[in-house]
C-alpha cells in the first residue's frame, strides 16, 4: 500500500504549504481567491486541452468503467434526492453531489493504480469519463442555475458555453476524434500553463482551512455528514454491488472498480464551488472528511478483496 501512502504525502504536504502561506498571509486576503481563478480560468482548461487532446476518448466504453459510471450517478443521485426532499439551492447540492461522487483520479488514483491495482492505465477511462460527463453536466447545472436567477432563457442556454472547462473540454474531445494533434509550439504553453492546474487547486485548499472551524459542524453539518458517507462508504459498495451482482465481475476487475470508487472527492470540486461562491465550506469539508476516511477505506477494500 506504499501507493496510498505516497499520494497521500504529496497532497498532505502542497495542502501544509497552502496553510502556511494563509497563516503568514503571503499572498494576502485575495490569495484564495486569485489561486482559484487562476486554477479554475487557465491552469485546468490548459490541462484538460492538452490531456483530452492526447487520449483515446473511446476507451470509456468498457465493462469496468460502466460499473464506475453507473455507481457514480448512484451515488451523486441519492445526495441530489435528499436535496430534493430537503428543498436545498439547485447549486449548492449539485457541489455536494459531486463531491459524493467525484473521485480523486488524479493526485490520489494514479500513485494508488501504479503501486496498488498494478498499472496506471486502469484510471484513465475514470479520468476521461469525469471529465467528458461528469464535469460538464455539474458545471452546466451550476451555470444554467446562475443564469436563470437574473437572465433570459438565452443567457441560460448560452452559460454553459462560456465556461472555460467546457469550452477547453470539447476542443479536446474534437481533436481526439479528428486525429488532429496541435502543433508543438502551441502545445508547450498550454502544457506549462496546465502544470499550474493542481498546485494551486491544493495551495489554495490549504489557504483555506486557516481559520476555518471544525469541519462537520454548523448549518453545513448535515450535508457535508451525507456527502462524505456516500463517497467513503455508499460509492464503493454500490461499485462492488453492481460489478459482482450486475456484470458478474470478479477478481483484478471487480478490486480496481471497487478501489477507485473508494477514492476520496476530488480537490478541483473545492474549485468549482469558490469560483461560483456556492458550497465553499460543504466541498471543503467534504474533499477533507473523505480523503482522511479513505486510508482505512482504501485498506479495507484491500483487505477484503486484494
């Protein structure tokens, strides 16, 4: 389990920096705040082109992805059903139901599919799928939301097309199906700019937990409680439920869906939710609750079916 361990030293000591910084107050009272832009307007968009562009989108259509795919609308369904009932903001609970869904494929999947499931290539489609639907459609809802409160029926049609992800998301995806490659000059900003995408999501993470209460506490309490239950422990039953019971699923197949579903929310989600000032403090304490409690979850999972 050195692969745990590893991902969860690299993030732990980006977040620790991040902290460092909020409580000296380098960047001072706007250093959140820019760091997220930055993310949320160039880093991630650069990164997205350039890794979309790159990849074989059809290799999402697979058994093991679908499995991944079906429990991760499961599990984002029941949160979205909860706010139903609970009359919750439209924004605010699609936030937590990413972040009850929206596994950390990137920082944590990879280090945890080399050392762990044996080959990185096992995340990818994961990666391609959150980022080719999953992203998309939450932005679009956050977006369409947004728009609907103060615009006209054609600002809410056109919002989601003005959101940089999606924009940079589709570029990709349409060079990936053209077999069109950019250029290397133009391909080496994009890739600089594109490292810039995580560092920053995690700094500003860590500017962010300076001065914050206990997590789990306050009015957010019961949302954050069910966002991180439904990532840490519903996601990956529902995952091995539907692999063994559904597809038939068994051995190195049904562990790698399992494990990946077990994965804690993803930080890029904190992004989202402070770029459109919607549940900051539910996807922070979210993305933390969820990345603590995966260590004994990825473990068990191991444990158990390893």
């Amino acid at each position: 389990m050195s692969g745990v361990i590893q991902g969860f030293g690299v993030i732990a000591a980006i977040v620790l920096v991040g902290y460092v910084l909020g409580r000296t107050e380098v960047l001072g009272s706007s250093g959140r705040e820019a760091l997220t832009k930055l993310s949320f307007y160039v880093g991630t968009p650069a990164l997205l082109l350039k890794m979309l562009s790159e990849s074989d989108v059809t290799v999402i259509f697979s058994v093991p992805l679908l499995v991944t795919a079906l429990s991760t609308f499961a599990a984002a369904g029941l949160f979205v059903l909860v706010g139903l009932v609970r009359r919750w903001n439209i924004r605010r609970t699609t936030i937590g139901a990413l972040c009850s869904s929206y596994v950390n494929a990137g920082n944590l999947g990879i280090p945890i599919a080399v050392y762990v499931l044996g080959d990185a290539a096992l995340v990818a489609p994961v990666m391609l799928f959150q980022l080719l639907v999953m992203t998309p459609i939450g932005l679009t809802v956050i977006d369409y939301a947004q728009a609907g409160e103060r615009s006209s029926v054609w600002s809410r049609v056109l919002a989601p097309f003005r959101n940089p992800i999606v924009i940079c998301s589709l570029i990709g995806v349409g060079l990936s199906l053209s077999g069109l490659r950019i250029p290397a000059p133009v391909l080496e900003p994009i890739s600089l700019l594109g490292h810039l995408s995580v560092p920053t999501v995690l700094l500003a993470f860590g500017i962010s937990l300076h001065g914050s209460s206990l997590p789990a506490g306050g009015t957010e309490r019961w949302p954050v409680l069910l966002s991180v239950g439904l990532k840490s422990v519903v996601h990956p039953m529902i995952a091995y439920a539907i692999g063994a019971g559904l597809f038939g699923l068994s051995g190195a197949s049904l562990f790698a869906a399992v494990v990946i579903s077990g994965l804690p929310a993803a930080q890029n989600l904190f992004v989202y939710a402070s770029t459109y000032n919607v549940g900051v403090r539910l996807a922070r304490e979210s993305i933390l609750l969820s990345t603590i409690l995966s260590v004994p979850v990825l473990f068990t999972i191991t444990a158990l079916l390893g």
